[in-house]
C-alpha cells in the first residue's frame, strides 16, 4: 500500500467504517485487504489502528470535558473508563 492509500485507511478507520467497507471504499478485494492487515508490525494495521485509537481519543475527551462540565451520565462512564484503566495498568 502506497502513502495515500495508508492516509485514506486511516481516515475510513477513524469513522469506525468495518473492514469490508473500507476495502469496498479503497476499491481492494476484501481478501487482499484482511491480508493487508494480517501482519500486526506492517503499516497497514498501524495506520488502521490508529485511526480508531484517534477516534476513541477523541471521543473519551469529550467524556471527560462533559464530567467535569457536571453531566452525570458522563461522570458515570468517565468513572468507569478510570475503573478500566487502572485495572488494565494491574
């Protein structure tokens, strides 16, 4: 995969797009596309999973401006996103 294919994977992945979509999208057989991302240390699946990590960052900063702003329904999942990570870091 060239560089602007990497960009485009990345941004498709960002919009939590499923794979088969993405493949569909970047006009790649599907079965290429899983091969693509077969290989955990390659560019692809870097690139694919960091568009989603951005995306769930953003999403979890947006919690957490929205708890500190007093919403209680975003408390209670930032409390829980606390919770998860401190049991992850165990």
């Amino acid at each position: 995969m060239n560089e602007v294919l990497l960009a485009q994977l990345e941004e498709m992945s960002s919009l939590m797009l499923a794979r088969k979509d993405i493949a569909t999208i970047l006009e790649i057989d599907q079965e290429d596309f899983n091969d693509f991302l077969s290989d955990k240390l390659a560019d692809p699946w870097k690139r694919f999973q960091a568009g989603r990590m951005k995306t769930i960052a953003q999403v979890r900063k947006s919690i957490f401006e929205l708890a500190s702003n007093g919403s209680s329904p975003a408390q209670m999942e930032a409390m829980r996103l606390i919770r998860d990570a401190q049991m992850d870091d165990l």
